[in-house]
C-alpha cells in the first residue's frame, strides 16, 4: 500500500505532526468544543433562514446548475484547502465554516422554491431538519434499544400512529423505519420470500425444501408485480436470488392500473404450474403517472389465490391521513406488507422510509439471527425494541426524529393538508394543460404527479420520436437555465414531461409561469433546428 | 379502511378542519415560515451547545435509562399534545419545539461523554452534524446528479481522496456511500454474487447457466467468510438467496484471524468439489476481539483461487489514515471490494458507510437496470455521477455531507490523531486490565476493542455459565445506573465484557474509575445472591 502522506498536498513532507500525543489531544478537544460548536450554530441558523426566505420567495435559480466535474473539482479543492494552517483560532474555524456553507448552499438544489415541482422528494418542512439536527449532533443511533432509546420510543410511536391511521387495531400489526422506498420494499418482499418458500433463508432459492422433489415441478419463484411498479421492485428480485426475469408484470388497465381480474387469471395460470408465487406487488400509487391501483379488489384476488400482498404505497400512503382522498387507498389495511415514505408525501427530509406488516407475527421474520454482543440474554424482554431484528441497516440513525417532531408541533392536520394542497393542485394544473392547446396532459390525474407534452404548432405534425426528444431538450433547458425544475418521463417510449407538485408552497400562478417559460425555451428550441 | 379522525384525540369531533383552501394555504404557510425556523434555530443551537458542554464534563448520566414502554408512551403523548390549540402563533410554535428538543436531550443517550466505551458507534465530531443539518434542512439528495449537484459532488470527491489513502491510483477504482456497513456490505457481495454466477441477476440462484448441466455439479454457491464476521455477512448470504447454510466459515488462528493457510485448504476442497465461491470475506477487523486479519496473504491466497476478495474493513480502515496504524490494514488495496465506514473511526455522524471496488470496471455490476424518468438519455454523460445506478438506495440524502465538511475544516491530520489517540487508548486499557488481579483481559488488543472479564474475589472459582451471567448482570447494573457505557459479548460461549473507546475524550482517569464503578457494582451483585 503505498503511503497516503506523501500522496496528501496537505501534509507538510518535514513535519510527523501527529508525533507529540499532548498537541494530538488538543487539536481533538479543539475540534471537539462545545464553543466552537455554538458560533458555527449560530452562524449556520442564520445562514439557512435566509437562504429558506430567499428560495421560498424565488428569488434565485432553482437548481444551481453546473456540469459534474466543476463541481466535484471545487468540492475536492475545498478538501485540500486547508493545508496552509497548522493550528487554526476558534474564530478562523467559526469562519471557515461559514464559507463553506455558503458554498453548498450556493452549489444545491433549492427544493424550497415553490417552481420546484420534480421528483417525488419534497420541499420538506423547514423544521424536521432541525429535530433530525438533534439526532446528528448528539449521534442517536438504534439497532438495540438502550443505544437511542429516545430514538427507539420515537420510531415505535410513529410506528402506532400511523399503522392506526391506515386502518389497523393497536397492537395488531407491526412496523419499523428503513432509509428508503428501494431497501423498504426489498425488506418486505424478503419478509415475503421467507414466509412463502420453506427453507429458503438458510439454504438459499437453490435449496430442494421448498418445492416438491419432482423436478418438472421444481420451477424458480416468481414475483407478480404492477408492470409499472418502481424500478427497485424488480431489482428486489434481482437482489433476492429469484431473478429479474421472473418478475411477471401484471397486466394494467386504461388508467394504467392492475387489472384485477387479469390478474386473477395470471394468479391462476402460475398456480396451475406450479410455480410458487412470492408476492403480488400492487402500487399506491405506480410512479409513472401516479395511478393508484384497486387494492380492495387485488385483496380480494391475493386472498383467493393465498397470496402475500404487498403494496409499494411509498407516494401515496398519505392519502389515509386525508378526507378528500383517503378513498384512493381504500384496502390498504389489507395489505400483508406495505412501504410508506415519509420522506415523499409527509413532507420531511431524505430518508425515513416505513415498513409496515399487517399481521405483528410477521415482524421478525426477514432475518433470524442473533449478535451475541448486541441483543442482551440478560434482558430478553428488551429485543421486542431493538429495530436491528427487524432491518437491514444494524447501527441506524435516528431517521424519525424529523416526522415525529413536526407531528408533535402541528399535529396530524398539516400533513393532511399537505396531501390535500398538493393532491388539488395536480387536478388544476390537468385542467390547464387542457384548456391550452398546446399543450397535451397524458392522463387524468388521481394525485399530484401530472405527465404531458408541450406540443407547439411547429411540431403539430412531427414524428413521435422528433416530438419526444424535444420534450428531453426542453426539459434540459428549462431546468439549467434555473426557472423551473421539471422531470423527464416516457410515455408509450416517447419522451414526456413530467411534474410532482410536492412543494405545498407552489401555487396556480406558478403553473401559468411554467407554460410560458415551456413555451418561451420550447420557441428557442425550433428556432435552433 | 376505519377513519382516522375519529380515532385521533387530536380532532375535535364537531369541525372538519382542512375544510377551507384559504385557511388550508395559512397553517402550510406557517408551518413553512423561515422566520419560526430562525427562532426555532437559535433556541437549538444555544441548547445544543449547552448539552454538548454539560456531558462532556461527565455532569449527567451517560445512557439515560428507562424501560422502553415508559419512553414510548411519553413519545406517543408527545404527538397526540398539539390537540388543545388550533392555531398556535409563532413565538408558541419556538416555545413549545425548545420544550422537545429538551425532551430529546434529556432522554437520550450522550455519546459525548467520555465514560461512553460502547459500541462501534463514536462520539461524533459536532460540527459533522451541522454540515449535516444543512442537507436536512434544505433535504439535498441524490439518485440522479441534478437533484444533488453539490452533494454528488461532496460524495465523489471523498471518495477519490478515500480511495487514494487506500492506496490506490486515481481513475482506477470506484466507490459510493450508502445507509450503514450492512446494506454496504450487502453491496458488494450482491455484486461479487453477480460477477461470480452468470446469469444470476436475470434468472435467480436457482438459474440455469450459471452452472455445467450435469446435475451432480449443480452444487449451491458458497462464500466464505471469517468465522466471526459481524452478523450482516450470513445475513447478506440469507438476502442474496445463497442461504445462510451456505456461508463456509473460515478457520482462525489464536488470534482470532483468518489462518490463510486453512483458508487456501477450504477454497482448494471447494473447487474440487466443484461448488461456485461467490466470495472470501476477510474482516479488519473482526467485531469481537477487533482482530484484523492478514490481508497481503488472503489475497494471495484469493488471487492463487481466483476468488473475490471482500474486506469488511467498516471498523479498521481508518487505520490506513494513521501513520502508527496503517501496518493493521497492509494489503487493504487488493481487496476486489471493501467496505469503510466513516459513522464509526472516521468520526461522524450515523449513517455513512464507503463501498469501493478496486476495479473501477465494477461499479454498475451490482445493477443492470434503467427508470426512463430518472436517467436523462438527452444527457448520458451525466448518468456517471448518479448514484441510483450503484446504490440499493434511489434517492439517498446526502450522507457524506458531515465527513466532507469536517475534513474541510480540520484535514485529514485530525482523523489520524482520533485512531491514533483511540487505539492508543485500547492498549493502555489492556495494560491496566493485565495488572489488575481481579479483571481478566481476553485478549491483547490490536485496536481500540476490548474483550475482558471482571472476576471479584468470590467468583474465583464459579463454574463458567455462572462467571458469565455475573459479567452481563453487572454491565447492566453499570449501564443502568448512567455511570459508564459498556457492551455485553461473549467469548467461548461465555459472557464477558466489552469495551470499544470511541470518544476520543476519554482518558486513562476514566479506565481507573470504570474499574472502581465494576468493582463496586460486582461487590453489590454478589452481596444480593
């Protein structure tokens, strides 16, 4: 290996300065001072108020555009920049830190203004960052409970709460927080995997247990799921040893939703091969264009066919904490598994992602194994708390501290009000797209994803690939010169444009603002050809 | 689906609240206001800043003990108390969030107090979680690169400098950061699964190709891994649909390291018996004992097999950093992958965890998939720096926010002196234990873990199981009683105590008066028997 201080810039080739173990002390304490700590904080409070009253009220760029490589060379020289002080003042690092600060706030993505209007990542509220701030500066972590159990206590109570709000009995059914949709759904659909084939856990999706010994008979598993669903609903399958190629895609209807009852006669089909069946996948809502699928009806059919029911309502589980769309996931309680992210519809920061079983029994069934270190023979009435029997993650940060802090100062009615704000807003944002007429809405909205075209008169006629690259070039240009940030999509392999209104912040001006700015970047576009 | 406003206390059953826009729009205002957020944020900080002075002169208890249904319940009334005011004013909404905040702190757990000997999660540099706060209050993240211009480029650059104090050339290797050791380990040995089985991400274990036709060859893939790697290694091979019956534990010498000579006899048994070797998992180190395994021969060894070599170096990599250490980690830079991660010698903040891949070529094997409205093809250079494409993860906060920011201020001179001074500590703590008559160290300690037992007078001749549950009753008595922080383990089936010096404030004071706090403690337990 070769030796990293002669590679360093920042290390001075005459000097061994970690040499004198009292100087090593205190440049740890330095770094370590509750002081210093208290005039960045201070700094840094104020910094981030500004910059959140700058954005909201739009007066900069959205995204702060630059290519990849600038930005990654000023992040690696800030790095190596200070090389030139052995032993900076408090003051110099109070300062120091401010600037850099400054640099990421000027060089970030500023989901806080209201033209942002992307993907399914919210402009959160301002304030979960501070309560997950608490979690970082103090490092509350779980995996056993005694390590954050404050943490712990948090993550389970908003575990009851919201398991409640989807319609279940206290005490009936289980949860956990994951860091994100993909590793939540992946950790179901094992829950699922394990549950519905015998012996897999130990002796893999190889292993002879599961399926009777007769080898016509011994045909890989499969995963039924939403022919739209997320991308990661296929790579679970791909990550789970049962093969990307053996995700059946289940056949929608004209809303892009499952069929239930083609899905009934797939079910039917798999179960006349033989083939063991691992889950059907339904989605609340699919991200393509936010379409929520029947789950009443596909309970029906999973129930029929003894089939584990998931739903991937990672967007779309918020719906349960409204009046005005709670109809759209009527059935959700009878889901076998579900995925609710709070860091998409309930609007805090990246990531705290929900995993909910309905049956409590279920809870420690996608892992079976002990760490003798971690889970304490001594107290064994404890690991009913320790969340590292339940997730992926072993060490895991305190991701619900922003939820439940929000929850705990505004109560439940803001984020219904979030859900119906937004909700709204995709309906009037359909009705003008349809009044304009050049522009192409691609769907009746059921949320708040919208997907449409810009098709101005010049293009009336052109062929559908010249007509979706166009849709990608205005994209690209609208969103780098700052105006708006929208999101590419394709529809029917032609490329389209697509919104989440996922800022509670935008309004029905915006919209006006986006058609013209559409159309101002679109008239550039042709004129260029 | 039952109705979510009857059973919440926190509705007053006679009005429907969200009933007007206008009113709707003002709470969502509020709730969003960056003036509530300065308040709120000076009120954290000064609180922050007095916590962090408070535990680090020892002034309260470490671990704030109390039973989980106690904490839980407190939590839950948390979220059902905003129910008395419709519509608080700002200067209440500050009020009550300091009142929270201080609940956090008082009922959490204070890494920062030097008697925290814990698990290997550290007392956290402060100012990594203001770094991270920022990417929390203006919810940066990444998937694709635009929707984290300055995170991507935050978590590329660190990588770059990472990689090269591994010891590798730049350009040549690669490596990303995800939610914790165990989804990175999991990673990258669904990646070593992938490059080992061909055809298995498409067709499942259970696939076809992957194997010669004749059935007596079709043997289950196997990894091997050191006898007591951390417990998400058999768990990876339970996830990866290999089994955790598959997982061939590999021999130790006395020191509790990969003996490469038996390893070289297992992989030769293997390929003889014709059975795929997904893996060899190498530690550095190995939970338990902290032992670091003999990387330069293991990959002798792995390269004589060609077998894939994985270093769970999540603890130990660091010590590449450390001009004292780096001796510990010789031949890390021939790992195919390894995971590194910087929440625990590095300093920072849970979750950030590093996979590299030596082999730059590797970086997409672990997935082979595409999201039409998440990777632009109108720009493809751009999919390079998006991270979706290499992570379980699809969108990811910016988990490197506090590391980068730190090493900005302070350079890579403070995270050499924070091994140093921590494995330097491990040491004198072993020299302590060795020459007290009463404690028994269970190994000599290559870092800053260590395994030993108390054995007071009266227990001298106890049978084993007997020594071993007085080991875990007093590290419960001691934990519980808020004056130090230590883990339970066992060794050879019996319990024991463990230590892992995290918190580079600790002194050698606070091992003599650990010793005292046992001594005492045991005296009680063995006076109530």
């Amino acid at each position: 290996m070769s030796d990293p201080v002669t590679q360093s810039s920042a290390m001075p080739a005459c000097a061994v300065p970690g040499a004198d173990p009292a100087e090593r002390r205190r440049r740890i304490r330095a770094a370590f001072d509750p002081e210093l700590f208290r005039a960045a904080g201070r700094n840094v409070v104020e910094q981030l108020a500004d910059h959140l009253s700058r954005v909201e009220s739009s007066s900069a760029a959205v995204l702060n555009w630059r290519p990849p490589p600038e930005n990654v060379a000023a992040a690696r020289r800030l790095l190596e920049e200070h090389a030139s002080d052995a032993a900076p003042s408090a003051a110099m690092l109070a300062e120091r830190f401010a600037g850099v600060v400054a640099t990421m706030l000027d060089r970030g993505h500023n989901l806080h203004d209201p033209r942002y209007i992307g993907h399914q990542v919210p402009a959160s509220v301002p304030l979960a960052g501070l309560f997950d701030a608490v979690g970082s500066v103090t490092n509350q972590v779980m995996a056993i409970y005694e390590m954050g159990p404050w943490a712990s206590a948090v993550e389970t109570a908003m575990v009851e709460v919201l398991g409640e709000q989807i319609g279940w009995q206290p005490g009936r059914f289980a949860g956990f927080v994951t860091h994100g949709g993909s590793l939540a759904n992946l950790t179901a659909l094992l829950t699922a995997r394990n549950v519905s084939l015998a012996g897999v856990w130990e002796q893999g999706v190889r292993g002879g247990d599961q399926l009777p010994p007769n080898a016509s008979a011994r045909r890989s598993p499969v995963l039924v799921a939403h022919a739209e669903a997320h991308y990661c609903i296929a790579r679970s399958a791909g990550i789970l040893g049962l093969g990307t190629g053996n995700v059946i895609r289940a056949a929608l209807d004209e809303r892009r939703r499952i069929d239930p009852n083609r899905l009934d006669e797939t079910l039917a089909r798999l179960r006349a091969e033989n083939r063991p069946i691992v889950a059907v996948v339904a989605c609340a809502c699919a991200t393509p264009v936010g379409a929520f699928d029947p789950l009443e009806d596909i309970a029906d059919v999973c129930r029929r066919h003894d089939v584990w029911m998931h739903v991937d309502a990672a967007h779309g589980a918020a719906a349960c904490l409204s009046d005005r769309y709670r109809h759209l996931v009527a059935g959700l309680d009878r889901a076998d598994s579900l995925v609710w992210d709070a860091h998409k519809m309930l609007f805090v920061p990246a990531l705290c992602a929900f995993v909910f079983y309905r049956d409590r029994e279920r809870r420690f069934e996608a892992f079976r194994q002990d760490a003798p270190y971690l889970f304490d023979p001594s107290a064994p009435g404890l690991a009913e708390f320790d969340s590292g029997l339940k997730t992926v993650e072993c060490t895991k940060r305190a991701a619900a501290f922003g939820l439940w802090g929000v929850w705990t100062l505004f109560g439940r009615q803001l984020f219904a009000d979030m859900v119906d704000e937004t909700f709204d807003l995709g309906r009037l944002l359909y009705e003008k797209l349809r009044s304009a007429s050049d522009f192409e809405p691609l769907h009746e909205p059921q949320c708040n994803i919208v997907v449409f075209r810009h098709v101005p008169e010049a293009l009336r006629d052109a062929p559908p690939e010249r007509l979706g690259a166009f849709q990608l070039d205005l994209r690209r240009a609208v969103i780098e010169s700052g105006e708006f940030y929208i999101v590419p999509t394709a529809v029917g392999g032609v490329g389209a444009l697509r919104v989440s209104i996922i800022n509670p912040l935008t309004t029905p001006d915006h919209f006006d603002a986006l058609l013209a700015a559409l159309r101002e970047h679109g008239r550039r576009l042709v004129a260029r050809r």
